[in-house]
C-alpha cells in the first residue's frame, strides 16, 4: 500500500510505529469485502526479551489474526443484510470483525485497552477508507460512559477467568434491549464455558460451532449469539 494516500493523521501514526517496529499490511477478505490489515511483522519485537510462556497476560495476543477472528468477521458481514445499526467490538486487536462490520454498514466501534493498540486500528480503518469507524480506549474494570449498540462482538476475549463478571456487566450496561452479543472462540477455551454458565441467567444463548482450514490445520471455533432475557430488558 502507498502510505502517502492515508490521511495526514494517520500517516503521522504509521511512521512513529514503523520507527518502533517492522510492519506489513496483510490483504484480507471477508464476505466480499477485501481489507487491509495493518500488523507487525516480528512477534520477537513485541515481546521485547520476554519469555512469552512465564507470564501468558502479557503475551500481545492482539498482534496475530486469530481464527476466531476471521469466523466473527464472516457473521457480521452476513448479518449486515438486516438494518446493521451500531456496533462495538471488545479486545479488537487488529479490528477485523469490527472493520468488516463497518464495510459492510455497521457503524463501528473498535476498542481496546492499550492506546498502541488502538493506533494500529486507526490507520487499517483509514487504509481501508473507512472514516467514520471510531477507535476508543475501552478498560473493562473502569469503563467509559457510552452510548448503547445494536451489537456488541467479540473473538478470543476470553482468556482469563477474572474477565468473565467485568465482560457481562459490559454487555449489561452497553446493549440495547433488543440487541444482540455474538462472542467466537476456539472451543478449547476454558474460560468460555465458565462465562455462559454465569451469562445464561441475564441472556438466552444461542451456540453455533464453525470449522476453519487453514495451512492445513483445522480449527472448531464456536460462535455464541446472545440476547437479554425478557426480565432484564
């Protein structure tokens, strides 16, 4: 990609982490929408010496497109053929549900919580020409007053036990009544179960397992639709 075409703000972010680390756009398609993805280059970079194994929280699980991912991405392209609304996505990393979403009509938001993050995000929407998607500083333990989504969307967000009660108490307070939650993860996660066993009290919940093929190796990725129980309407 030609960075002389992103808008000046944006470049000016892309030249300060190219001065930090190597990057490549990687080209994507979601459900007839082709994405650029910007992403590092060199996981080594990001760890910065650190063994990834002896402390799993910081290992910069952002940095990769994940299965889960690209699954969520292909949902909410396809669920954009109804009036698409509002959208945020949780722990969006490289973005691609949420900027998938936002191609095909979702008005998005992207969040995170890591300001490094959240640039990476603002210079894949302006590569991608999608000018209206919002990126937002999002911490699940002290979060922002917002305004309620249509949707809220969410891969591989799951991997520590201590997020369960924060990520339903974020569903609660940022969805619409009528609104719906799709989460996707690979089904070895084990904090998934632990989430929709205490979720099934607020939500009716909905579970849908995809495979992927990727490189030759097969991923299960289950996708969880929610949506509030009557009573906590």
């Amino acid at each position: 990609m030609d960075i002389r075409t992103l808008p000046e703000s944006e470049r000016m972010l892309f030249n300060q982490l190219q001065q930090r680390h190597r990057l490549h756009f990687s080209r994507e398609r979601f459900g007839g929408h082709t994405l650029r993805l910007l992403m590092p280059s060199d996981l080594e970079e990001l760890l910065e010496g650190r063994d990834p194994f002896a402390d799993v929280s910081r290992f910069p699980f952002w940095s990769r497109l994940w299965e889960a991912a690209r699954v969520l991405a292909e949902v909410l392209v396809a669920t954009a053929d109804r009036p698409a609304g509002r959208l945020l996505e949780l722990g969006a990393g490289l973005g691609a549900p949420g900027l998938a979403a936002a191609a095909a009509g979702y008005q998005v938001v992207l969040s995170d919580y890591e300001q490094f993050i959240i640039d990476f995000q603002r210079v894949s929407a302006a590569a991608n020409g999608l000018t209206d998607v919002r990126c937002v500083l999002l911490d699940w333990l002290d979060p922002p007053k917002m305004e309620r989504f249509n949707v809220i969307a969410g891969a591989e967000i799951l991997f520590r036990e201590e997020f369960v009660e924060p990520l339903l108490r974020i569903c609660e307070n940022y969805l619409q009544p009528d609104g719906i939650v799709y989460l996707a993860h690979d089904v070895r996660r084990q904090c998934l179960p632990v989430f929709l066993r205490a979720a099934q009290q607020r939500f009716v919940i909905g579970s849908r397992k995809q495979t992927l093929t990727r490189d030759g190796q097969t991923f299960d990725i289950l996708v969880n639709r929610l949506q509030r129980r009557r009573d906590h309407q």
